[in-house]
C-alpha cells in the first residue's frame, strides 16, 4: 500500500510542476485510465500485499528488491512490485524482466537469430509464452477443474488450492516449494479471470 500512495504522490508532484495549462490536458486523458485502474486493481492487488510477497525483481545492482509485490506477471507469473513492473488499466502487470526478454527477442528476430522454445507456464524461463488454449488448459488442471465449470466452482477450487499451498501452512523445508506451487495456482485464477473478463466484454 505505501507503494501505491507513494506513486500516486509522485504523480501529484509531477503535476503540481507542470506548466500551466498542461495538468488538465493529461489528466483529460489519463482519468479514463486511473478510473479503470482503480476499479480493476484493488481486488486484485491487495489480496497479494495481504500475502507478504516480497518482488521478484532484482535492482540494477544485483540485491533483491525490498517492496512488496503487487501483482503476478502475467508472462512468468513471479511477483513484482510497482517499480519494477508495467502495469495497464486492469490492474494487470507485465515484470520488467519479461519486458527486457520481448525486446531481446524481437531484436533476435529481426537480426534472424534462432528463438528459444517455449518454457512451461507458471516457470521463471523468459521463453516464447504458451499459447492462449494451453494457458488455459493449464490453468485448470492447476485449479482442478474441468472445461466449462461454472465460475463458483472456480472460486471454490481457488479458495481450496490456496488454502491448500498456502507457504505459511508449510514452514521449514516445505516453504519454498509450498510458495511455488502457490504462486502458480494465482497465476491459474488470474488466466481464468482475464477470459472471463473477455467473454463477458464480447
């Protein structure tokens, strides 16, 4: 939550010293986003700061990040603050390691270089991401549920899975694998939730 005051703040400052005239103009274009951001993000963030997670992301000198994390992303699915993320009006981030490894691939690309294959969902490998149907073809086997469940089943197999892979009921060597595995079942829900979200917007 600082993380989040803090940017806004940040945001405030760079308005108040804009010239005049200016702030209004960005804030004509900017409101429609805040407002789909504020309303996207909250449900979605502050479960995530409830759970502790520390971002993922190192900081250019190497040594961990010490923010929270906010959001999974939606490539790797490995927590990532604000700093250290792209965030659009859902509420949704992209880490900026996978950002980093879409810019070394198209340049790879364009230079004709071969391209690695894809890296199985929920892993830390910056490759090619699945396609859509296997994303979420993997996101229910995760979940434990089966194509065309009803969405409270859904919300009942995450409450479940959560519960389950919570690295709090896991302490000492289990921890890690635990966090994982628990990682992994957010990253499943939010693939899920995204195409609910596309099917009730068609």
């Amino acid at each position: 939550m600082a993380d989040l005051l803090d940017t806004i703040g940040r945001v405030v400052l760079t308005f108040q010293s804009a010239p005049q005239g200016m702030p209004g103009r960005i804030w004509d274009e900017l409101r429609p986003w805040f407002g789909r951001l504020v309303v996207n993000a909250a449900p979605k963030w502050l479960p995530r700061l409830s759970f502790g997670f520390a971002c993922s992301v190192p900081q250019p000198t190497g040594a961990a990040c010490p923010r929270p994390a906010i959001a999974a992303c939606d490539v790797c699915g490995q927590p990532c603050c604000l700093d250290h993320a792209r965030i659009d009006q859902y509420g949704d981030a992209i880490c900026y390691r996978c950002c980093i490894e879409a810019i070394r691939r198209k340049q790879a690309e364009r230079a004709g270089e071969p391209q690695p294959g894809p890296a199985p969902p929920g892993g830390h490998a910056h490759a090619t991401p699945p396609t859509p149907d296997k994303d979420l073809q993997w996101a229910r086997k995760t979940l434990g549920v089966k194509k065309g469940a009803d969405w409270e089943e859904v919300r009942a197999a995450h409450r479940k899975m959560s519960a389950k892979w919570h690295p709090d009921r896991h302490p000492g060597t289990g921890y890690a694998a635990a966090e994982d595995k628990f990682k992994q079942v957010q990253r499943a829900f939010g693939l899920l939730v995204k195409e609910r979200e596309k099917k009730e917007a068609a």
